[in-house]
C-alpha cells in the first residue's frame, strides 16, 4: 500500500522534471525549432508501448505455465495500458510529421507504419478475449494470442532498424547524435514516462484487486442474508474473501505489479 501511494507522487515528480528539462533546459532544434520539443514524448511513448507488449507476453507465457490467474491479469493490464500508450504515440507522431513533412501521415516511411501493423493487432486483443465466454479458455487463448503478438514486436523492431530507406529520425544507435543536453532530456523523459506507464499498471491492477474483494464479499452478504431468512445460520465470515475463479478475468488475490 505504501509503494502505491508514494509510486505516483514519484512519477508526478519525474513528469515534472522532464518537462522543466523539456521546456527550460533542452535546446531548440536547428532546422525544426521548437516542434522538435514533440521528441521528448513522443518517443518515450513508442518505446515505453512496446516494451508493455513484450512484457505482456512473458507474463502471459508465465500464466501458460503456471496456470495461475494472477499472470493472466498482469499480461492484460500492461497489455491495456501499452494500448492507450500507442494511441497517444500515433498522436503525437501524427502531430510532428504534419509540422515536419507537411503530411499527418507518410504511408512509405516504414517506422510509421510498422507502427501502425503492431498497434492494429493488438487493437484485436480485447475483442478476441471478450468474444470467448468461458474464462478458462479465455484466459488461455489471450495468452497464446499476447505471446504470439509479442514475439512479432522486436522481429518488426529489427526488420525495420534494418531498412534502407526511410526518412523518420533515428534517435538509438550508433546514428544518433543528440547533443549532451538533448539526450539528457530525453533520458530523463523516458523514465518518467515508463514511471507514469508502470504507475498506471498498478492502479489498474489494485482496482481490479478491489473490485474483485467487494463482489467476492457481496456475494457471501447475500448468502449470508438467505441463509438467516430461511431460519439457518450465516455461513462463517472470513476476513479474506475468496479467490476468484482460476482464468477468470478479476483481479488476483493478492496486489502484484506488472
């Protein structure tokens, strides 16, 4: 409890910073100006996205090998948060090519639209995960689905980095050239974006944790209250409330973090 409540505040401190970096201390760009401040976020939330789909993979692999609920859950809350993560890295790049290029979009810069394939497919998870009724086998196909999704991102990462033509900055690598203040600035925006990423992954998942506890503790209410009407003892009260089904989509029993 005490890590989640002083996670955020450590977040909203490197939010912070990064900004007053990004604003006050990063230099203008010679050729772009100030449009290229877009930089600091934009990336970060590229990288941030698809390192939360390859982390949802290996949890997911985790709950194919232990069956546990717990992991199935983590795989589909980092899964969720890298969704709305490539959402607002669509946004942002879409922003910069509209200032730099002239267009919201390039169709043949192959960094934009490998992006784009991995965003599609994993805008296919949820619906897939909630076309299946049974959570057992829910569970199950989302996770061979996360880990087959995930195997594709860094092939895509690499098949692109091994391009010949593209026209999209190249910021990691030995063609990087960022001067000692811009990649401070970028360093220190990408920790606090994975910082903001990882903080959004636990309140979801405590969330959940909770919503499950209070349904689990309604339930047993209600059998309690059926039990008295029909002239029978209440069922004997635990201060736990029960595990929720193995599969299933509520929260784990106990807090983890993604």
């Amino acid at each position: 409890m005490k890590s989640l409540r002083a996670l955020p505040l450590l977040a909203a401190v490197a939010m912070t910073g990064a900004l007053a970096l990004v604003f006050f201390y990063a230099p203008l760009d010679a050729e772009q100006g100030f449009l290229q401040k877009i930089f600091y976020v934009h990336v970060p939330l590229a990288i941030v996205a698809l390192c939360g789909f390859v982390a949802g993979a290996l949890l997911a692999g985790m709950h194919l090998r232990t069956r546990e609920q717990r992991w199935d859950v983590r795989s589909y809350v980092v899964i969720h948060i890298s969704l709305i993560f490539a959402v607002a890295t669509l946004i942002t790049g879409s922003i910069w090519a509209k200032g730099s290029w002239g267009k919201w979009w390039v169709w043949d810069e192959p960094t934009l639209v490998s992006f784009l394939i991995v965003f599609l497919l994993y805008a296919t998870y949820q619906p897939l995960r909630f076309a299946i009724e049974d959570r057992e086998r829910q569970a199950r196909y989302a996770s061979v689905f996360a880990i087959t999704a995930g195997a594709f991102v860094p092939m895509n990462f690499i098949a692109v980095r091994l391009s010949s033509s593209y026209v999209h900055p190249r910021v990691l690598g030995s063609t990087s050239n960022l001067p000692g203040s811009m990649a401070l600035t970028f360093v220190v925006s990408l920790i606090a974006i994975g910082l903001l990423y990882v903080t959004l992954c636990r309140l979801e998942l405590s969330a959940k944790h909770t919503r499950a506890r209070l349904r689990a503790l309604r339930a047993r209410a209600e059998l309690d209250a059926g039990a008295i009407l029909d002239g029978g003892a209440p069922a004997r009260r635990t201060l736990e409330a029960p595990r929720p089904a193995r599969g299933s989509l509520a929260a784990p029993a106990g807090r983890g973090s993604a």
